[in-house]
C-alpha cells in the first residue's frame, strides 16, 4: 500500500503479508454486495446502520469484545481513490468501529453491546490487513460468500456474479468453477439481474420503491424459468449470457412484472406474491391466458386472475373433483367422526340436494348441447 497505508506498522514483507493498520483509514466497502441490495450511493455512517440492523454485526462484535480481534482474519484492503476500502470484512471492521466509538453505538442504536475496556479499546487502534486488488482476490470472495460458509442473499450473489463477468471478462463456467456453483445457478442468477438492471436502466422500475422491506430476488431468477413469465417478457435464454436478456419491445411488460413481483409504491401497487409458493406458480398460469393477463391488469388480484384463465371449464372440474373427494375423505370416517349430531345430518340433506340440483343441470346442459348441434346440421 501506498499513502495512507505508509503509516501502518508492518508484520513481514511482500503483498501478501499481514499489514497492521489503524481503524481510522478504513474505509467501509459501498460496493459490497451486501450493501448494494440495499441502495446505492449510501454515507458511511449509512453503510454502517445496514450492517448493524441487516447483517447481524452484533454476533461479530461480542466476539471481538471477548476474544480480540483474531489476527489469522485479516481484512483485505484495497486502496482507491486514495482510500482504503476493506473490499473483504466489512462486518468485522464494523464491529471494530463500534466497539471502540460509544457516541457511534448510540447513533447507529447498538446499545446492546457491551461497553469495552481502555485497555481492549487502545488494542484495536489497529487490525491486521492483507494490501490487494479487489479484482485479485474474486474467487476467494466468491467462494466464501456465495456458495460457501458465509452465504449472501441471491441478489448479493448475483450483482458479484455479474460484476466479475461484466468488469473481469471472467467466462460463467471459469465463475462456476471457481465458486463451486453449478453453471445453471451461476447463469440463472446473472440473467436476473441483468434484466432487472435493464428494468431499472430504462426506468420502467425502481426497486427501491418495492412495498416489501426485503427484496425477494429470487422470485425473478425463479419466475423467469416458468412458460409463462418467459412468454410475457420474451426473456432469452440463460445460453449464451446476454447483458441485455429482455427485448426492447418487452421492456414495459417486464417492468409490469417487476410490480406484480414486488409492488410498487409509487403506483400504490401492492406485491401480488406474499410467498413464492404457491403465488409464483399461479403468477405464472395466469400470464398463460389473455383473459389471465387482462385480470391481472385490471388488478382483479391473484387468485381471480388464475380463475379467470383457467377458465369456467377448467373450474368446473375440479370443484366437481374436490366434492367427490371431500365426500369420499367424508365417508372413511363417518362411523368414527359421526355420533347422530342433527346439524351434519342436515348438512348431508343440503348436500344431496345441491346434488340432484347439479345433475339435473348437466343433464340439461347436454339435452341443449344435442340440440344446438342438430339444429346447426340441418341448417
């Protein structure tokens, strides 16, 4: 390191050697993965507030103030713009920060940890570092937090993914490999966040005006395999990667899908997907009719839209076919599950009448259907 790292006391030679460095030339990583879900072009000080409220600093800190700081974990730091930006330890460094600052814990509202000693305080003045370029140390980075011990969300996953492909000109399989990913996940997570960077590029949505706090990436990177959603935004194919997977001509579907995903505040649109399973599925069926899509258009909601595509056919049926199943789960417990009590008696008698009503009305149905056809012959 040069610069400001000149100061730092040295233990050993070399670039890669550990370098002791003081806390106060640190900087948090805005680039990280973990931060970047969260919003971009945030403040230090708001860097900070994610991580303690986010991404369980806390567990890091107590650690810190029992043990020290484990100089066998050193921070890697790379300097940019004259700074330096601890690309790999953010948590740590966090925790260090506010250990040592009272007035910060109070401000960031991590009251919960404990107050340290003078002596423990004096003791991470300065941490241990390992001086690199954050684009040498990827594969490290991205086994471990990617399919490794310390796993980020989907959306962290991906952005990093697609940085190393994008700014690296790193080949999936050569990221795959290096991760311990399977080419399929690294391919699948890429194309999602590249169609959602496209969606925020064009400005057909901003996740940051979702009306969920947590952002459900892997709706998208899930949702864009299934027949439907592929069809409504003409999505390409995870082979070969694309920077741009959605069409032009499909920009403003695809950013009607990224509300229904994930709502928007703007609109005063509410996500239609309150758990992937069953909602994404059934996101996914309605967008395979044009009565579906309309529904869903017409905010008719989740459920109404899938009724609608199916179908008045489809619906028929399988109420036809839930009846005769809840009526023979019914009848293999009826000498254990019925002791003579009036109400299910006459609950049985509205059944059977609801019954003969129903088979009258399809028989009905059928004298009108073979009457129509004869009539349409003889004509």
């Amino acid at each position: 390191m040069t610069t400001r790292a000149a100061q730092a006391e040295t233990n050993g030679s070399g670039p890669n050697s550990t370098k002791y460095v003081q806390v106060d030339l640190l900087h948090l990583d805005p680039k990280n993965p973990r931060i970047c879900q969260i919003g971009e072009n945030l403040s230090e000080r708001e860097i900070l507030r994610v991580l303690w409220h986010e991404f369980s600093v806390e567990e890091v800190a107590l650690s810190i103030a029992e043990n020290g700081f484990f100089p066998h974990e050193p921070l890697f730091v790379a300097e940019e713009n004259e700074e330096l930006i601890v690309v790999e330890g953010n948590r740590r460094l966090a925790a260090v920060l506010l250990l040592r600052d009272s007035q910060l814990r109070e401000e960031i509202q991590a009251t919960s940890l404990p107050s340290i000693s003078a002596e423990q305080v004096d003791a991470l003045e300065e941490v241990p570092t390992i001086e690199c370029r954050r684009d040498d140390i990827w594969q490290y980075i991205g086994f471990k937090h990617v399919n490794g011990p310390q796993v980020w969300t989907s959306y962290a996953k991906a952005e990093y993914i697609a940085w190393v492909r994008n700014d690296l000109r790193t080949d999936l399989n050569d990221i795959a490999r290096t991760i311990g990913d399977t080419h399929s996940t690294v391919a699948r997570l890429y194309r999602a966040y590249m169609a959602l960077k496209q969606a925020e590029d064009s400005g057909v949505y901003d996740r940051e005006q979702r009306t969920k706090r947590h952002f459900s990436f892997s709706h998208l990177y899930t949702g864009l395999d299934y027949q439907g959603i592929r069809k409504f935004t003409g999505v390409a194919d995870i082979d070969p990667p694309k920077v741009k997977p959605i069409p032009a001509k499909k920009m403003n579907q695809f950013g009607e899908l990224c509300v229904w995903l994930w709502g928007d505040k703007e609109r005063e649109q509410k996500s239609l997907i309150q758990s992937q399973n069953p909602h994404l599925r059934q996101l996914d069926e309605a967008l395979q009719s044009d009565d579906g899509l309309a529904a869903l258009r017409a905010g008719y909601g989740l459920a109404r839209s899938v009724n609608v595509a199916r179908g008045d056919t489809a619906l028929f049926r399988e109420a036809l076919l839930n009846a005769k199943q809840s009526l023979k789960d019914a009848r293999a417990v009826v000498v254990t599950g019925f002791t003579g009590e009036p109400d299910l008696q006459r609950e049985m008698d509205e059944i059977m009448s609801l019954a003969d009503a129903l088979y009258e009305d399809m028989s009905q149905a059928n004298i009108e259907r073979r009457q129509k056809r004869r009539q349409d012959r003889e004509q």
